[in-house]
C-alpha cells in the first residue's frame, strides 16, 4: 500500500472521526480530501470502498461495534483486494474481538472463517481450540490444538512448548486418546522430568497398563529422572517384586529410603 494511500486513512480517522460520523458522511469527506490535495487518481477511485472500510473496522473494533465491524470485514474480503493471509488476519482480530466479549460461538466461527481462507494460518488454531474450550467442547478444542501442531510442523517450526502443554492439558480434560500422542511429541520436543513426568502419568491414566507395563513406565521413570518420591519408589518396589524381580524390587526401596 503506497504513502498516500495510508495517508489518507490516517487523517480519514483523525479528522472526520469515522467513529462518530455516517458512512456515508465519511465517503464524502475523503473523497474531498483526496480531491483537494491532489492524491486523487483513477486507482484510488477503485480503492475508496477498501480504504473507508479499512478506517471503519478500526473504529468499529475500538467502539467494540462487533456486528458493524463484521459487515465491514465481509466487504473487505469480499473485494478481492486483499490475500489470503490479510484477510484471515482480519477475522483472526474479530474472533478475538468476540473471545473478549465472552461471545464463543462467534469467536470460533470467526476464527474458522480465517482457517478456510489461509489453510495455513497456525495462528488462529489454538484461538479456536480456546474458543471451542470455553464452550465445552472439549474433544473439537484438542484437536483444534493438534491442528495448530500439524501446522507448526509440516511449516518446519518447532511448536512452542506452551502450546503442546495446552494440547495435552485439553486433551486429556477432554479423556481423549489424542493425549498419549500429544504427550509424546511434547517430551520428545522438550525433554525433562517433568515432562516425561506428565506424559508417562497421561499414558498409565488413559491406556490401563498391566502389572508388567506398570513396572516397565516406572523403570522408564527412573531412567528419565521422573521417579523422585518415596511414594513412587514404593510403587516401583511392589510393581518388582510381583514380578519376582526381588533384586530390582530390593534396589527401589533402597533407592527411595535414600
């Protein structure tokens, strides 16, 4: 977008207040404006739509004017000017718009609108798991989630922990299977005790291990650095010696009394 054209927003919505006067009122004046200071031209004609709105949505969005600001959105994209990118970054702002009004629905329904327009837009993903969250929609949030981390990754980026954290929190809120895969790509992609912690508790909550498979999580535990309470030892101890492993067993409870 050239000088003049953000010049032209810029005073549109300092000097007639595109906030407090009509649509119509505010066409005239910066068509005026752009006549009298000679940045008129035949493109500019084609853009006035464009650029009224563009000053429109933000004093709609700072009126908090949702249902205006909408319509202006629709315009905007509808023209074609703008690509797919800006165009989903613009309902990706409404969504959030509506996330702050603690208006749901149309917050995930913004937000979708953004996903159809850019496939690719990571961003708005997790803004839909959230918006799908807080309407309890638990199972559709995790893999809202799942689908910002496939889009993270097949665009080469590492998905911030944060995000994997949230994923896994969602989906396992959520009792959904989705949490075992979401817990391993979390502590492959960030490795610690607490992560291997979390994950190898989600796996022994949602799959049920048998004694055997007990024994072989707290074993990965201890090699991780995750197995650190006497409690835990315990259960290691006991999950060995039902095993016959008495050496194994002896060597936990050594290991937790220390």
């Amino acid at each position: 977008m050239s000088a003049a054209v953000v010049i032209i927003i810029v005073v549109a919505a300092l000097t007639f207040g595109v906030a407090a006067v009509s649509f119509a009122t505010s066409y005239g004046a910066l068509y005026a404006y752009a006549r009298d200071t000679g940045l008129y031209s035949e493109r500019l004609t084609r853009l006035w739509p464009l650029l009224l709105d563009g000053a429109f949505i933000v004093a709609q969005l700072a009126a908090k004017d949702d249902a205006s600001t909408a319509a202006a959105i629709e315009t905007m994209v509808g023209s074609g000017y703008l690509d797919a990118a800006k165009s989903a970054a613009l309902y990706r702002g409404l969504g959030g718009s509506f996330y702050n009004d603690k208006k749901y629905p149309q917050a995930a329904a913004a937000y979708r609108k953004a996903m159809a327009l850019d496939p690719n837009d990571s961003a708005s993903a997790p803004l839909l798991g959230e918006s799908l969250f807080a309407q309890g929609q638990k199972a559709e949030a995790a893999a809202a989630f799942q689908r910002a981390i496939q889009l993270k990754t097949a665009a080469g980026q590492k998905p911030d922990e944060a995000l994997l954290k949230r994923a896994v929190a969602v989906a396992y809120d959520a009792q959904s299977p989705a949490a075992i895969e979401l817990a391993r790509q979390w502590v492959t992609a960030y490795p610690s005790p607490g992560s291997w912690s979390d994950a190898i508790a989600i796996y022994t909550n949602l799959s049920r291990p048998d004694v055997e498979g007990r024994l072989d999580l707290l074993r990965l535990k201890q090699v991780t650095g995750a197995l650190n309470s006497g409690g835990e030892y315990a259960q290691y101890a006991r999950a060995a010696a039902e095993q016959n492993n008495f050496n194994e067993a002896h060597a936990a409870f050594e290991a937790g009394v220390a």
